[in-house]
C-alpha cells in the first residue's frame, strides 16, 4: 500500500515564524497535494505538483509557498505564520484520480 | 473554487439504520469518488465510479455514478458504530488529476 507520511501530527507556532510542513510517499506518485481542512469548509486545495520541481496554486494559495525538490517529498511552507492559518492541513499523493491522503498535521499558530 | 453541494451537512442515526447522502453538481464530471475520513486521520478512499450509471459496491457500501454525470449517492446499510465519521464526495472535472470536493457529511450513531 501507498503511504503518505507527514513530518509531525501536531504543531504549535508563534505568529510570525516560519514554517515547514514536510510530507513524503513512498510509491513514486507523480502527483502530490497539500490541502488544508477546516470545520465546514471541506478540504480547501492549497497548491499542488505533477512533477519535480514543478508547482500550481490551487484555490487558497496566499500566505504559503510549496517545495519539491524530489519526487518523493512535497514541502508546504508558511512564510510568516497567523492565526488565521490555524487548521488541519493534508497532504495527498495520486497516480491517477485515487488520492492516498497522511494524517494530517493539525498546526495551531498563537 | 468551485465545490460540490453534498447532503446531509451531518447525520445523527441509531446503529442498525441505512444511511444516504449525496453530491450534486451544475457540472458534469467524468469520474466521482466517495472517501471517508475517521477522526483524527487523513480521508480513505471507499468507492471510485467511472461511467455513467455506474453502480458499484464496497461490502455494506454501495455507490452510483448518476445518468446525467451530475450527481452521485452514496448508501451505508445497516450501520455500525465504526462507520462513524466525514464522508467526502469528489468529482474530477478536467483532464488532470485535481479533484472536486463536496463539504463533507459528517456521520454520528446515537448510542
């Protein structure tokens, strides 16, 4: 089985820091994607990569950046975190429209 | 961007009942899928529908691609506890593999 790996389940940063949300698959997916999940709003696409060194903004990209250097590893980064950025944030993998999904990292920024 | 209308918003029901729900759409996709996701964890994928009029089953869950390609339904019958939890519809637009999300129906069984 596919499986997505994100760096850490819970995270708490100051406003302003920046941070690093790292996740990383194991079966040589093209297609990698980061979302955040809030209460209600479902899962919101943030950016997403068909390939290395290739990235798109999805529909909530401000405020964040992406990273991906090698195939096997999709970095999401806050430039400067706030408290609106408090969320669940998910990373998913794809060969084709069957998403492998981590477990999310429920980042809480104070 | 743009999103699927999925319903109920959230579910209360007694363990043994059937549960539906389902997702609607002013576009038509070529392909929907229903994922589920336990508390605490990432979604999981229950049922991928290609075709129109597709009807495809996963155990007690069963899932169908509507006619029109608009819609689709998802059906749990007789729930148990474990089934609790969001179920996420998705619907694939275009030609790449960004996916369409519904806002989740969230399912609780009363004790």
């Amino acid at each position: 089985d596919v499986k997505v790996t994100q760096s850490s389940r819970y995270l708490v940063k100051r406003t302003g820091e920046k941070v690093f949300l790292e996740c990383v698959q194991d079966m040589d997916h093209e297609n990698m994607f980061w979302y955040r999940q809030d209460p209600g709003l479902g899962l919101r696409l943030i950016y997403f990569s068909y390939d290395v060194k290739m990235k798109e903004k999805g529909d909530i990209p401000e405020g964040y950046s992406v990273s991906r250097e090698k195939k096997e590893r999709f970095s999401l980064i806050l430039e400067s975190a706030s408290t609106n950025q408090t969320s669940m944030y998910l990373c998913a993998s794809s060969y084709d429209y069957g998403y492998t999904f981590g477990s999310g990292t429920r980042l809480t920024v104070v | 961007g743009q999103q699927l209308n999925q319903s109920p918003q959230s579910m209360f029901i007694q363990e043994g009942e059937d549960v539906s729900m389902n997702c609607t759409s002013s576009s038509i996709f070529n392909t929907w899928l229903w994922y589920k996701q336990d508390p605490g964890e990432g979604p999981v994928l229950l049922i991928a529908l290609y075709k129109a009029g597709e009807l495809t089953s996963n155990g007690r869950l069963t899932a169908q691609f509507g006619i029109t390609r608009k819609d689709s339904f998802l059906n749990i019958s007789a729930s148990i506890p474990s089934d609790v939890g969001i179920y996420f519809c998705a619907g694939q637009l275009n030609s790449n593999y960004q996916l369409i999300w519904g806002a989740g129906t969230k399912l609780i069984i009363k004790p």
